[in-house]
C-alpha cells in the first residue's frame, strides 16, 4: 500500500479487532503524533503519519479482518482532500479525533493574521467530513484516560462486528481465463452455500457472484474492494479474464487473504492450436478452433437485446468479438497458457493451489471435428483479427462485416453438429459445484498472514522479499537503444514499433507493453528463500553494479537485453557480487500480448533455432544498474 510505505511503528504480529482508520487531528505534528501512538499500542494497530498519502487500497487494507486497522497522526494544515475521498466509499469506517482543537484553543494558537484565519477555516472543513464518528479531546491532561476508554469502546464495538459477520480465515477468488460464450454465468449462476455443501453452524462464508455485464464502472477495482471487505467469502468473478488480467487477480488475492483459482476447460478445449496467419508465419493459441466455434455459436443465439452486455444476436459483429478475445492468447499453447497464469498469479504474491478447476466443455466421446468450410472461414476471421491489431487501425469494416455474415450462415448451418459436440449444462455445473466445493472446504486448515508492505519501524517481522534485482533507470536504457539501433536498421525498426526508443511512453501500448522498471533479476522468492536472499544480497543492496550488454535479442513477443553481471562490486574494497539464479541474464524491455516478462528467458534458444534475432554491437557498451530488494507492494514489470 502505497501511502502507507515507510511510516508505519507497529507490528503485525499482534493485532486488535480495528476495522478502519482513525485520524487524530491537531495542532502540531507532535502532539497528534503521541496521541496517535497511545491509541496504536491500546487497540494493536498500525500507525501512519501522513494523512495525503493514505490511499484506497491502504483503506482497504485497513479495513481487512486480522490486520488490526490504521491511527494515523495529521495536523489541521494537512487538509481534508485525503480524508473527503476516503469517505465517500469508507465513511462507516473512518473516524476522526480532534485534539485539543476547540475554537477557542485556536483562536489563541496563532497571532492574529492570515496563518490563524487559514486554520480556523481549514478547521471548519475537518468538522464537515462524514465520518463513523467524531470525538474531542480538549483536555491534554486527562489523554491516557480519554484513550483507555475510547479503546475500550473501539475494541467492544469491532469485536462485536467480527463476530456478528462470524468469518475467518482466507477465501476464494474464482476467475475465468476464457472466453465469450464459454457458459460462465450458467455454471456460476445459483451457486450457494447449500450447494456447496458449506452448511456449518460454528461459521458462516459468504458467497458473492459478480456478474461483469452487471457491473457499471471498472470491474476489477470493484472486485477488490468487496473482496477487502469479506476476505473470507467464496467469490465468484462472472467475466473473462485474459492474460493482461491475471497479474491484477493475484495481486487482489494476495492483498485480501484470497487463494485465486481459475476455472478452465477440458482438454478437448484446453487444446494447442497452430494457425498460418501468413506464408511462413504461423501462431499459436491454446483453445481448439471446435472450441472457439461453439462459443460463436452460443453467443449469436442469445436472443436479441437479452444480454445485459449486448454480446448477443443484435450485436453486428458478435462472432468477431469472441475472435477477438481468442486472439488475446495468441502467441501461447496450452501448456504455456498454465505457466504463464500460474506465473503472473505467484509474481503478484498469491499461490495457485496444484488442482486447478477444469469442468467439461465437450462430450467425453466427442471427437471435436469441424467441417473444412466452417474451418477456413474461422481461420479467416482470426487472420483479419490479428492483421486488424497488427495495422493498428479499425480495418475494413465491410470486411469485418463479411465475415461476420459468413460465420454466421456456416455457424446456424452446423448447428446440430455443434450442438451435439458438447457436455450438458447440468453435467457442466455439477463439476464446477463438486470441485469448488472441495476447494472451498480445503480452506478451513489455511492459514494466510496478511501481506507486509514494508518493514516497521521497531517490528522484529521483516518485509517480505518478491525479487533481488539490479534495477536500470529508464533514460540510461533508452539512451542504450538508440545508440544500438543507429547502427542496425532491423533492429532500429523493431525498437521503433514497439516505442522502445522514446522516453515519455507508458507501460501500455498498442500490441504489448513496455516494461516501467528495467531491472535485471538476481532471484525470485520462488527459488529463494526470505532468509537466502537477505543473507546472500544484504551486503550489496543499494550498491551500484556496472552491467556489460553483449546483445539485444528481440522476436514477435519479446525484446530484451542480453547482460554479462561482473564478478565484483567496484568501490574501494571490491565487494563479490552474489550469483544470479537466472540462466540468462537480462533486462526486458518490452513484451507482447499473450506473453509477460518472463518469456524472455527463452530468447537464447529462439535466436539458437532462429524463431528470433540478435544483434551484437561492435563496441562495448556499459549500463549501471543498483541492486535492490523488491517488496511484496512493488508492482510487476
């Protein structure tokens, strides 16, 4: 949580049953801030100390079951734009103390003058923030009593809340990696605690399905906060989930005690498949083309005008958009599509259990054959697809059109065919309900510590540790591609598509995105432990390393930097800079859609059997990189 980072005092080890912030509010900064800590060490909470910094996902935090709540110290100057945002969604879980800030202690705080008339007037601002509660404390003789009793109430009342919502322990975050017409809301639909066999009178888990045609606004950021708000519940995310996604599922996993867990096909769906998208190009996706069809085929026999996200028989192009979707994952098979999610999931800090959900699509004595008409036109309209994003443009929309009609009258023709080729719903929605049911009872034995952003002053717990790495800062790395691109015109071209040679694009752009923090990984908490990592790098941390590039390699989804790492840290004594885990060291600059940053390892093999290039400059070329320790907030390259 970002707002949070470096100031909190107290540790998590030990917390109370707050749920929320509490800010004291005073006249200096010393005063609030000894107040703050006298209600931190009574309720066994977290302490903060800058009331602009506090964010949403710091008040979701706060809010969480077992965290122990936020007191955070503020001054009347600090304004109420932080405090006005927060209670608009939160305001029953904010409260606010004033110290000593009666208005006749006030008026005589300050000379008369414009700094006095600020502060009373600010003042009156603090006094209109909608809030749980408000108390004042006028006396500064009488504050341990005055935090004794304020503590007692605070405890009582959030005692009695957790036990009246009688939850505990981690939940579930069900998500969908698929596409339109895949039949999630008919299996998710109806789901409860009956079904799932969750009948248990010592406690009671919430079930929450969010339908995503149902929602207006952003989705996910509503997923994370009611999750926030119910850790514990079993909840169901009604909407598809492409790969650009999963690093944001396992990132609200991770920050709400939730074990994120993916509903995919069977293997006759879950299937590789090899397209020709041009004379010698071929691409390769990791749901079969029957599967495809029948999503199609689903979709454009909803009745018009009856999905709540319009994806249904009135929608002109409704067979392209579900191609669409499919050509999300391109690039992948359906091995790699496992891993891939698995590592983006585990990279944001959540685990993915081994047994994933897979429930069946089609019939299990089906063999999924199309006929070769309805299997060109597909292909076709994947083709425009891909050459639509390729081009960057809208494409031809009469084309579009054209094939939609086509897909269309191929699709209905075959209808039966296709029909029969499938699982029933009722057979479908029976595994999902066994399957998560097992899931579901699985957790009562979990234990998971809510996430540490930082390491706390005075706390013997340490942050946890996602990566070592030898972070480069982004100037020097473009200005490492311009001066290689001047010397090698394919390689310009490429560097050039992807905006790897201008210094003000984002993260996100068209077909790909460029990685914000350049860094080199020395090991990941997945191949060391938190001990290993901080005994092996503690010595270095913070220290520059001088990083030698021997080659850029770069294919259709990834770009990176090849690296040598020298033997020792310069300096005055040269320090031995610890081994990196990683086969191939390097910095990725840029990966494509379907693929993350870590594809990138496997650059040397696609430049070994010529699926990618490489470009090796004539001159020696030194980049510096400072080795650092990323923290579980840190977000992903």
């Amino acid at each position: 949580a970002g707002g949070l980072k470096g100031k909190y005092d107290s540790s998590l080890s030990a917390t109370g049953p707050l749920r929320g912030l509490i800010i004291v509010v005073g006249l200096t900064r010393e005063a609030s801030a000894e107040a703050a800590n006298g209600l931190t060490e009574r309720l066994y909470s977290r302490l903060a100390n800058d009331i602009n910094s506090f964010t949403e996902n710091d008040m979701l935090n706060a809010m969480m079951q077992g965290t122990g709540g936020v007191v955070c110290s503020a001054i009347i100057e600090d304004g109420i734009k932080a405090a006005r945002s927060l209670t608009k969604k939160y305001g029953q879980s904010l409260r606010i103390i004033y110290l000593n800030c009666s208005d006749e202690v006030v008026e005589k705080s300050l000379e008369p003058g414009k700094n006095l008339k600020k502060r009373i007037g600010m003042l009156k601002g603090w006094r209109k923030v909608p809030c749980k509660s408000v108390l004042e404390w006028s006396d500064p003789s009488t504050l341990k009593t005055d935090i004794d009793v304020l503590c007692d109430k605070i405890n009582q009342e959030s005692a009695s809340a957790s036990s009246e919502e009688d939850e505990s322990g981690p939940g579930l975050l069900v998500f969908f990696p698929s596409i339109p017409g895949y039949g999630k809301s008919s299996i998710c639909n109806g789901v409860s605690a009956d079904m799932l066999d969750l009948k248990c009178p010592s406690k009671q888990r919430a079930i929450k399905i969010c339908v995503g045609d149902k929602v207006e606004g952003k989705y996910w950021p509503l997923v994370r906060r009611e999750r926030m708000s119910k850790p514990s519940s079993v909840y169901i995310a009604d909407k598809n989930a492409p790969p650009t996604i999963w690093s944001t599922v396992g990132d609200i996993a991770a920050a709400s005690l939730g074990v994120p867990l993916p509903v995919l096909p069977d293997q006759l769906a879950l299937c590789t498949t090899s397209l020709e998208i041009a004379p010698g190009k071929r691409l390769t996706f990791p749901f079969s083309l029957p599967f495809l069809a029948i999503c199609m085929l689903r979709v454009i026999s909803r009745p018009e005008d009856s999905h709540y996200g319009k994806l249904d028989a009135s929608c002109k192009d409704a067979c392209m958009v579900v191609a669409k979707f499919y050509c999300l994952y391109r690039n992948m098979s359906a091995e790699q599509l496992l891993d891939r999610c698995r590592s983006a999931i585990e990279t944001s800090g959540a685990h993915l259990p081994s047994d994933l959900i897979r429930i069946p699509f089609f019939c299990p004595d089906a063999t999924p054959e199309l006929p070769d008409e309805l299997v060109d036109i597909i292909q076709d309209a994947i083709r425009l697809q891909i050459g639509v994003e390729s081009s960057k443009a809208s494409g031809d929309n009469a084309r579009v059109l054209d094939i939609e009609s086509s897909l269309r009258k191929s699709l209905m023709l075959h209808q039966q065919l296709l029909g029969g080729l499938t699982a029933k719903e009722e057979e479908s929605k029976s595994s999902f309900v066994a399957q998560l049911s097992k899931h579901v009872k699985s957790l009562e034995n979990l234990e998971l510590v809510p996430p540490r952003m930082v390491a706390t002053e005075g706390s013997n717990e340490p942050a946890f540790i996602k990566i070592v790495s030898i972070d480069v800062d982004t100037p020097s790395l473009t200005k490492v591609l311009q001066e290689m691109s001047s010397k090698y015109d394919d390689l310009a071209s490429c560097l050039k598509a992807i905006g790897a040679l201008e210094s003000n694009i984002d993260g996100e752009i068209a077909g790909g995105t460029l990685v914000k923090e350049p860094h080199v990984t020395m090991t990941h908490y997945s191949q060391s432990s938190q001990i290993e990592m901080r005994s092996r790098f503690g010595a270095v941390v913070d220290k520059e390393v001088r990083l030698k590039v021997s080659a850029c390699l770069y294919g259709d989804s990834n770009v990176a930097l090849s690296v040598s790492l020298p033997k020792y840290i310069e300096g005055e004594t040269p320090i031995p800079l610890p081994t990196s885990r990683n086969k191939y060291p390097h910095i990725t600059i840029w990966f494509g859609e379907g693929s993350v940053a870590a594809d990138s390892n496997k650059l040397p093999d696609m430049v070994a059997d010529g699926t990618a290039k490489a470009f090796q400059p004539p001159e020696e070329i030194v980049i510096a990189g400072r080795l650092r320790y990323w923290l579980i907030d840190k977000p992903s390259p």
